[in-house]
C-alpha cells in the first residue's frame, strides 16, 4: 500500500481513545478490520483538512467526513470487518444502524449539548480546556448552538427548547433504543458471533461516551449501567482494542487529583477575583479622572509668594481648596 | 409701533400623538396692544412681504401655499389671524419643530407706510431621528427601534421605520408618506410591513407580510381614501389544544384587495368628543387584483355627540359589517368580523361573542352594536381646571348581536336572524382620557342576553383602547 | 421519523376504552401536490388502518400540511383527536384494542422496530433528496406542484421557502453533500436489506405488520411515480420479490375493497 491514510480526530478522555462519536466509530472499524491508520488526535477543528472532525485524508489527498464514507472507503481498500457476515446478517446491521440514528442520536446530543447542567459542567468546560486560545471562548459556544439546530432540525420543530418534556420524549426513545440493542445482543461477545462488524463499531461509539463520562445529570448513564451485557460490551472492546487507551484512563483517576483539583481552584478562583475587582477600579477611576467628574488640584507652594495685585486669585484658590 | 410676536405654541405633529393640552381647547392668542395701537385696527394695512428664515432642505414651492392667505390680510386683526392660521398648516406639515411669527412694519425702499412684514421663524426637525422603547409583558419582552425622516426629500414626505425584536415574534413595518404641495389633506402613502399577532379567544397565532398603498383626498366634506392591499397571511394554532375548526383554517393565503373609505368627522375631538358626529363608511373588495381570498366587506360606522345641561354629554354610536363571500371557498377566519369585550359590548370578554366551536371563537360575518352613553363630569368635581378635567363617568347601554347568514335567504330572513339572540349590557364606570389618542376605561357590567358559548365578564372590566362603541 | 408525542400519550390514557369511530378522516394534500413523501404515507397508513380493519375516509386539503399538528401529513382525526405519523397512529390504535404486532416475540418486535427505523431513515430522506434537492426533478416538477394550490407569488415564495427548509435538514442529517448517484445507491443498499430480509416469505414477519404497511407505502409510490428518469424506478424493480410483495398488498388490501 501507498502512504498510510491519515485520520484526524477529537482527543479522549475518561479513558477513551476519543471523546466524539464519530471518532470512536471510525477508530474501532479500522481496530476491527485492521487498517493501519496515522491517527493524529487533536483539538483544534481548524486545523483538520475538511474543518471539522473527524476528517480522513486518503493517501490520495483526498478528503472525508462523513463516517459512513470512510468505512465504505476502508471496504474498498479492503479492510472490511463485515466479511463474515451473512446478507441477512448485513440487513440487519443496517437496521440497527438506522434504529441508533433515529432513536439514540438525539438524546446523545441532549444529553451533552442541550441538557444544561453537563453541558455547562462537563462538555463546555472539557472543550474549553482542551482548546487552543483564542478557539475556547467562541468555538465551543458556537458548536452548542450548531448541536441545538441540528436537534431542531431532526426532530422537525423549530421552536425546540431544553427543558423536562423535550428530555422526557427523547430519554424514552433512547432507553428503547437500547433495551432493543441488549436484547439483539443478548449474552453474545459481539452481534453477529464471535469477530466484531460495523454494526459493534456503531453501538461501541455511542454508547463509550456515555458509560465513561461522569455526567451530572445521567438518567441515560444509569440505565445504561443497569443494562450489563452492553457495558460488559464496551469495557470488553476498550480492553480488547485500545489497551493504552483504557489504562491511561485508570491511571488518571489516581488520588492526587481531587486534592489537586480543589487545590488548584481556590487560589486561582481568589486571584482572578481580585484582578477582576482591581481592574473595575481601575477603569472606573481613570473615566472619571478623564471626563473631570474628579479632578486633582495642585497648590504650589509660589502662589502664596504672589505680589499683591494677584492676591485676590490667591484667596480664591484657598477658597477653592477648602 | 413696536413688532407683535405670536404666542409660541407647542409643536404639533401632524398626525399622531398629542399629549396634553388640547387644540381645540386654547384660543387664538390675545393681542397685546398698546393704547396708541387702537388706531391700526381699523386702519388698512397691506402686506407686503412675508419671509420665511430657517430654512434648510424644504423646498419653498411647498410652503407658497401654505402662506398664500397672509397676503389677503386687510387690517391687522386679520393679519394676525391669518399668521395664526398660516402658523398651524405649517406645523400641521410635520416637518419644524418649532415656527414663530413676527410682524412687522415694512422697511426698504418699497415700503408703504401701511406696509407690514411678516416673517416666519422655523426650526427644521432634524433629518433623521431615531427612538428605542423596550417592553415587557405577558411572558414576553421585545425591543422596538424606531427610525423616522421628516421632510426626507424637502417637499413633507415622510418615511417611517419601525422594528420589533422580541423574545417570541418580529416585526417591522417601513413607510413613506408623501402629500401634494399646496393640498396636505391629499396624500399618498406606501407600506410594507411583517406583523404577527396572537389571538388568545380563537387559539390562532397570525404572521402578515404585506405591502399596501394608499391615497386620500377630500371631496366636499368628506374625506376619501383608497387603497389597495397585498397581504401573505399564514395561520397557525396557537397550542395544540385548538378546535378542529381553527386547525382546518391553518396555512397560508394571499389576500390582494380594493378598499374605500370614506369619513365625515365633525367632532372636536376623537376621544370623549362634546358635539358633533362622525360617518364612516368602508369597503373591501378582495380577489379581483389576484389572490386567493375573494370576498367583498362592508362595514360603517355612525356617532353623534351633544351636550346636555351641566356639562354632560349624551353619545350615541351604532356599528355594522357584513362580509360576503364572492368565490367558491368559504370566509378565513382572518376576514371575519369579531365582537365583544371593553371596547365593543362591555360586559362580555374579549372578542369572545357568537359563532364558537370547543372554546374558540370563530367570528361571524354579519354584526351590528349599537351603544347609548352619558358622560358626566366625576361627582362632586375633584381636581377641577386640571387634573379632574381628564376623568369622565360614564353610564352606559350596550347591544349588539354577530352571527354568520345564509346568503340564500332575502334581506327579510337576514334582518330577523340579526335580531334574535341579541346581546346587551348596562351599567357604570369611569374613563379616563390620554391625550388625544386613547382612554382607559374602568366599568362596572350587567352584562344580558347571554347566549350559550359566549364568555362574559359581569362586575369590574377594564379596557385600554382607541376605538370604542 | 417515528416519534410518540407527549400529547398523544395523554390522549390515549384519556380515550382508551371509546372504540374506533365511525367517522375517523383521514386528511391528505390535494392528489397532485406533494407526490413523493406524502402520497406513500398516505399509502402506508391505508393499508396500516385496512390491515387492522379500522374505517377511514379520506379527505383532500390543500393546507393538509400545516393542519398537521407535527407538520406531517398525512394525519386522522378521531374523534376530537388529531394524530398524525405511523408510530403515534400505532399506538393510538394499540390503545383502542386494535394492533398487529402483537404475535411477535421481543426479539422480531426489536427486528420489526429497527427495520421500520432502517426504511424511515435511507428511503424516506432519499425520497425527500430526490424531490428537493435533485435540480431537475425540482425545477421540472416539484416547484409547480407543490405551488398549485396558491396563486402568484404565493406558490413561488412556499416552493423555495419549503426547498430551503428541505437543504437544511439534508445537511443536519449529512447528506448535505451527497449527489443523486449517492442517494441512488442508498436505495438499492436499503432494498437489498429489505429484499434479502424478506427471503421468499409472503410478509416480512409471519403476519402483516406495520413493518409490511411502510415498505408497501414507500415501494409503491417509487413505483408509481413519474420522475424525470426512471433509474429509481430500475433499481427498485430489480429486486423481484420486492415488486411481488407489493403487487401481493395491492390485491389483497385495495383491489379487493374497491371493487
């Protein structure tokens, strides 16, 4: 083979190899059928060939976005993982495909975009410390509001805003969804026997983000924990597929860092107060200073020295000082 | 002989809001004569020059007219009165803000000794003004922006725009105004416009995007206008609890329609008037330029005003429409007529009389009210000459009747469904009049005739309005 | 897209017992306006309803679409309830007693759910590229149907304001950039999982299914619809026992009715 191709994609964390969907599915396929990939995990949607991620670049320059485009194009390069699989088998890989779509994307976008608490406490805030500057103060605004059109959009209302009803409706599909998925899977390694197919690298990359992150508000997390043949799944290809992955996920959990975390708050919390109430002063002093609402007046010493005729201006000066 | 100046009144716009003093109430300013001037009233005077200073973009061919009649002025009463005169239809343009008079004798080589001078002192509004209100209300806040051009291309016309941002609708309206040098009773004006509306009584959500143009001009003492109107009117529910008749009325239609007006308004006032009557007469024919609504409309509107002993003043006012569809299809319920509430037949809830299907009313397209009022000043005049002049009681009868005809019937069977199941409230309350432009109204209802399906509101209603039967 | 609307949950709670009216509608577009999408939900939901032996009649609207309290067409109204869409019709009927899938096991209830998912997703979305996205086929037909039932300018301003909607929602799905050669081959993808589903059996499960009610709705309208070229037709004729499935409804559920 020519120069091996390239895939851009979103860097993880908790434990994963990435944090978005998209990504995680794409990087299990080439696991799974054994591509060699350069993965180069970044940060920075700006930098990846098509501005966003994932991007794959083939060694012929050319450049895909969408997933279903890159496995088809591994397939052609033939790295297929669905090999094995029956035509019934691959129909229904595609129904599942087309099932997680409709169901469980939506409430995979509430849950980390739309939903206020984690999108606040956990996703703004992962992206704005991963980010380069000046990227983190707009860009993860901008892909919040691109996520709630995107929902808009999929769900066919435009006046769709957070709140309990829209969680409700798109928790239930969800929790459907995956009682469906569990009960396909039932006590088997994978869905379709003992090698794993697209359709695992679909259902490993929505429901990863899900189980590993620690999420304020988890409806969704827990009952997908209470589902164990999935969970069992996912920890099974984590540690089957992305060793490294999972172990630097363990080892960041090491007790230093909840001291360090709060550590690491309290003063900068106290500096940035500080400085931000200075710098208040600061502006409201020097506006008053320039538009004279305050003004400094200097008494020379030679003013009281003045000859007689300008004693008159001298006792107005007093007059003016006291 | 010294120079006499003219009281400076406060500007007026031309039409529009007047907050405060009344016109109709101040006097033509008193004349300050000195002893030795007793003379000059009888004596002949000829004006012969009338200047205009202040001016920057108008144009002078515009205001010739309006100053035309001081060159008529025979003694110096009538100089002055026709300055006063003069000084109203300028301001009456819209276009200074402020314009004072000064008469004088004349000088210059030309100058006769009876000769006089009057000279026109105007401030030009601004060229472009701007205004930004912000307002809140149920559940919903919105920013307006406002943009006017006065005297935009130095000849009166006008061109407005208006911008509405708020928390769950937008609008915005652009105008131009433009009237005939010479005759500013007759005028012309375009309009685009977006506005939405929500209709809480018929569970409709409405969104209008329209252009319209109209002209007026007066015709002996009525006043005409004519106007035609292009209308993309998209319907929608309000919730998803709306009646099945409402939602079959959802989507969109294009209205493109004739209108003509015609008013006589003797009145001296169009809020709490003392004497005199007002005659409207309007009608729509809708379909014929277009579009998909096709019907014709009619409705009129009558008042007469006169004053009674001690102040009060008895007005009568009768209100009738009939909407007949032309085409195949039936009415919208857009076009439809609607009554009730505190500013038709008090006593009765806002627009919520007549033909209803699960809680929503639907309009009808016939009605008639007709109300019988006594304005009284408030007992015992608190706050005379100032404050208590604002607030009226009023005693009133209200009746009225909406309801949808078959246009098969004659004239007979029409009349008679009109009259049956009439509608009719009495009782008491108190107005209060904001400027010129609108009255707030607090009553205390008897509403009777109730049929099923209307919803009243019997004891204490309050109403905000500008029109009101 | 399948979706249960909280309302509709409400209503059945409060509903369930009152049997199926007599008088249910069906509200549809006028019969030349929307082609592709809404005559095939027409059809599926007909034969849903013909499948259960629940009363309908039809009603043409020209406004049919925003009657729709979801903006889907078509809709019934039953009773003093409007519902519109298969799943919330589903359900709806479910909770009147009548419903067709309640022979099958959990698993093929999974199958059933994920394969009605499957056509939703791939032959819906194609159906909605092909009519608005496609130049030619909106410029030569569309734009003129769907503007029919409005005068001038009015049916241009919709045509264009609804096209506009349609492009958004492809991107937000990602088949923004995707050309009709793409979307054709999506099809022939979604039919072959269909055709090899299917196997040689009369219904894709042992009895008719709601499943069978939207194949035979989306396939029977790409069947019988002119496009501007007829590779859609090709493909989907290429797979025999599709076309036998669908000529098997048709007989069993509209000729014999109608005749």
């Amino acid at each position: 083979m020519a120069a091996p191709d390239e895939l851009f994609c979103w860097e993880g964390d908790w434990g994963l190899p990435s944090v978005s969907t998209d990504c995680l599915v794409v990087l299990a396929y080439a696991q799974f059928a054994g591509a060699p990939l350069k993965v180069r995990k970044i940060c920075n949607p700006w930098r990846s060939p098509s501005g966003s991620l994932p991007a794959f670049r083939t060694s012929q320059k050319e450049t895909l976005s969408r997933t279903s485009d890159i496995i088809i194009h591994l397939r052609k390069q033939k790295f297929n993982a669905d090999y094995d699989l029956s035509a019934k088998e691959g129909a229904d890989s595609l129904a599942f495909i087309s099932l997680m779509d409709e169901k469980l994307k939506p409430a995979l976008i509430y849950t980390f975009w739309i939903e206020p608490k984690n999108y606040v406490d956990v996703t703004r805030r992962w992206f704005a410390e991963h980010m380069p500057f000046p990227l983190n103060f707009f860009l993860p605004g901008r892909m919040q509001s691109q996520q709630l059109e995107k929902l808009r959009l999929l769900q066919g209302d435009e006046r769709l805003e957070a709140g309990e009803e829209l969680e409700k409706e798109l928790y239930r599909d969800a929790t459907e969804c995956l009682n469906l998925l569990s009960q396909r899977l039932g006590s088997q390694k994978f869905f379709f026997g003992d090698s794993p197919s697209s359709l695992d690298a679909y259902v490993f990359g929505h429901l990863a983000p899900i189980l590993r992150c620690k999420l304020p508000n988890g409806k969704l997390q827990q009952h997908l924990k209470s589902l164990d043949n999935l969970a069992n799944f996912c920890s099974n290809i984590l540690l089957l597929y992305f060793p490294r992955d999972g172990r630097d996920g363990c080892s960041q959990k090491s007790p230093p860092q909840p001291d360090a975390g709060d550590f690491d708050n309290v003063p900068s919390k106290r500096r940035k107060q500080l400085l931000s109430a200075v710098v208040a002063l600061g502006a409201m002093l020097g506006y008053a200073l320039l538009t004279g609402i305050v003004s400094i007046q200097h008494v020379q010493q030679e003013a009281l020295e003045e000859p007689p005729d300008l004693e008159d201006m001298g006792s107005h000066e007093e007059e003016g000082d006291g | 002989m010294g120079t006499v100046h003219a009281r400076s009144l406060d500007p007026m716009p031309m039409q529009g809001p007047e907050l405060g003093v009344q016109a109709d109430d101040i006097e033509a300013p008193g004349v300050q004569q000195e002893p030795k001037q007793e003379v000059l009233e009888n004596k002949d005077v000829v004006v012969q020059q009338v200047h205009i200073d202040g001016l920057g973009r108008t144009k002078e061919d515009l205001l010739t007219y309006e100053i035309a009649e001081v060159f008529r002025a025979k003694n110096l009463i009538d100089v002055m009165r026709r300055s006063h005169e003069a000084r109203q239809r300028l301001l009456r343009l819209g276009i200074f803000r402020k314009v004072e008079v000064i008469i004088d004798t004349a000088r210059g080589e030309h100058a006769l000794p009876n000769g006089l001078d009057v000279t026109f002192e105007v401030t030009e509004l601004r060229r472009l003004t701007g205004s930004y209100n912000t307002m809140v209300g149920n559940n919903e806040g919105s920013m307006v922006l406002g943009l006017k051009l006065p005297n935009a291309l130095g000849r009166a016309e006008k061109m407005t725009f208006q911008f509405s941002y708020g928390t769950k609708e937008t609008s915005y309206g652009l105008s131009f105004f433009k009237p005939q040098p010479g005759h500013f009773e007759r005028n012309f004006s375009i309009n685009a416009y977006k506005v939405t509306g929500q209709f809480p009584w018929s569970s409709l959500r409405e969104t209008d995007r329209g252009i319209s143009t109209e002209i007026s001009f007066p015709v002996w003492k009525t006043n005409q206008t004519l106007k035609w109107e292009g209308v993309w009117r998209e319907l929608g529910c309000l919730a998803n609890t709306a009646s099945f008749a409402v939602r079959e009325e959802s989507g969109h239609s294009l209205k493109s329609s004739l209108s003509h007006a015609m008013v006589i308004d003797t009145r001296n006032s169009s809020i709490l008037p003392k004497k005199g009557g007002l005659l409207k007469i309007h009608q729509e024919l809708a379909g014929f330029t277009g579009g998909d609504a096709c019907f014709l409309k009619e409705d009129f509107e009558i008042q007469l005003n006169k004053k009674l002993f001690w102040d009060s003043v008895l007005s009568a006012s009768l209100w009738g429409g009939l909407l007949l569809p032309l085409g195949v299809e039936k009415t919208s319920i857009a076009d439809r007529f609607y009554l009730g509430g505190p500013t038709s037949i008090r006593g009765f809830s806002m627009y919520s009389m007549g033909p209803q299907s699960d809680g929503d009313y639907l309009g009808g397209e016939a009605y008639w009210a007709g109300g019988l009022h006594l304005y009284t000043p408030l007992p015992f005049r608190p706050g005379r000459g100032g404050f208590g002049d604002l607030f009226r009681t009023h005693f009133f009868l209200n009746a009225g009747n909406l309801c949808n005809l078959n246009y098969g019937e004659g004239p007979q069977a029409h009349l008679k469904k009109l009259a049956e199941c009439l509608r009719w409230s009495y009782g008491l309350g108190i107005v209060l009049r904001l400027g010129n432009i609108a009255r707030l109204e607090l009553n205390y209802c008897i509403p009777m005739g109730v049929q099923s399906g209307d919803r009243i509101c019997d004891g204490v209603q309050f109403g905000a309005g500008i029109r009101f039967l | 897209m399948i979706r249960v609307n909280e309302r509709v949950l409400l209503c059945l709670s409060l509903t369930a017992a009152e049997p199926w009216p007599e008088n249910a509608t069906l509200y549809q577009p006028l019969k030349g306006e929307g082609f592709f999408s809404s005559s095939c939900s027409l059809y599926h939901l007909q034969t849903y309803l013909r499948m259960c032996g629940l009363p309908v009649q039809v009603v043409c609207r020209p406004n049919a679409e925003y009657m729709s309290p979801s903006g889907k067409i078509p809709f019934i109204h039953v009773g003093n309830q409007v519902v519109s869409e298969l799943g919330p019709i589903v359900q709806f009927s479910k909770a009147k007693g009548h419903s067709l899938s309640d022979g099958l096991d959990d698993v093929q209830r999974a199958e059933m759910k994920a394969y009605m998912e499957l056509v939703n997703n791939m032959l819906l979305t194609a159906e909605l590229f092909i009519q608005w996205c496609d130049e030619t086929t909106v410029s030569q037909i569309t734009r003129h149907r769907y503007g029919t039932p409005y005068s001038w300018p009015l049916n241009l301003i919709l045509a264009y304001q609804k096209q506009w909607e349609v492009r958004r929602k492809m991107n937000a799905v990602g088949w923004g950039g995707k050309t009709v050669d793409q979307v054709y081959e999506d099809v022939s993808q979604c039919c072959q999982a269909l055709s090899q589903r299917l196997g040689t059996q009369p219904y894709f499960f042992k009895i008719p299914t709601e499943l069978d009610a939207l194949v035979f709705g989306h396939l029977f309208t790409i069947l019988t619809t002119q496009l501007t070229n007829t590779e859609l037709l090709e493909r989907v004729r290429s797979y025999s026992n599709l076309l036998s499935f669908c000529r098997r409804i048709e007989q069993t559920y509209f000729e014999s009715k109608d005749s």
